[in-house]
C-alpha cells in the first residue's frame, strides 16, 4: 500500500490576493475551484508542475503561518523568474544553507513556502 504525495492546505483569507501571489506571481495554474454555495468560503487547488497546493478559506481547515518545504532543482532559475516579475510584496533570493540552497517567500497570508536544492554530498 504505497502512500500518495502529501498536499498541503494552506489558509487564504482573499481570493484576489491568493490568485496574485499564486497565480501571476508564482506561476501556478488553478485546477479547481469549489464553493457550496456563492457566498461561502472557496476551496482551490492549484499546481506548477508537480507541485499541488490547495488553498482554504475555511476557518479551522488550516492554521496561517504554516511552512511549506518545496524540494526542487535549480533554485537559481526560479530565482531568476520571480525576480523579473517585480512583485511588488516580495523579491526572493536564494542563499546557501548547510544541505543546500535555500530561498523563503511569505504569501499574503502569513504561510511561508521554502523552496530548497539540496545537495547530496556537503562535503
């Protein structure tokens, strides 16, 4: 019985702030978007490649302030990418760290998504 990747859930408190920072900042592309009726909270999920993230405004779904650990290859690239978009609530930058490279970028929400190039051999 082999487990399935886990998908975080991460507390949004606004949709067009989430779909700024997600979407057009960090590249995502939203799949879904669910409500059980027009006037209540939004459950999404979005994803850049492998990546799956989905976002609640559900009270008690998720706590703000979480910490995503996003493993991934070429950290330098996506640095690149997000520094040209001149968001204007956040220019990431990498920085070495003992097992890798490391960047750090908060959302609008409190929840923070580190992204990290490991290395195999610190040595």
């Amino acid at each position: 019985m082999p487990l399935a990747p886990a998908i975080p859930v991460l507390r949004i408190f606004c949709v067009d702030k989430a779909k700024e920072f997600y979407l057009e900042f960090l590249g995502f592309t939203l799949d879904w978007e669910h409500r059980f009726a027009p006037d209540l909270p939004l459950y999404a999920q979005i994803h850049r490649d492998d990546l799956i993230l989905h976002l609640s405004e559900h009270h008690g779904d998720a706590t703000p302030g979480s910490t995503v650990f996003i493993r991934l290859t070429d950290l330098r690239e996506l640095e690149t990418q997000l520094q040209a978009k001149r968001y204007g609530y956040a220019r990431p930058e990498a920085e070495p760290v003992d097992w890798g490279l490391q960047m750090q970028i908060h959302d609008p929400f409190g929840n923070r998504l580190r992204f990290c190039e490991q290395i195999d051999d610190p040595a």
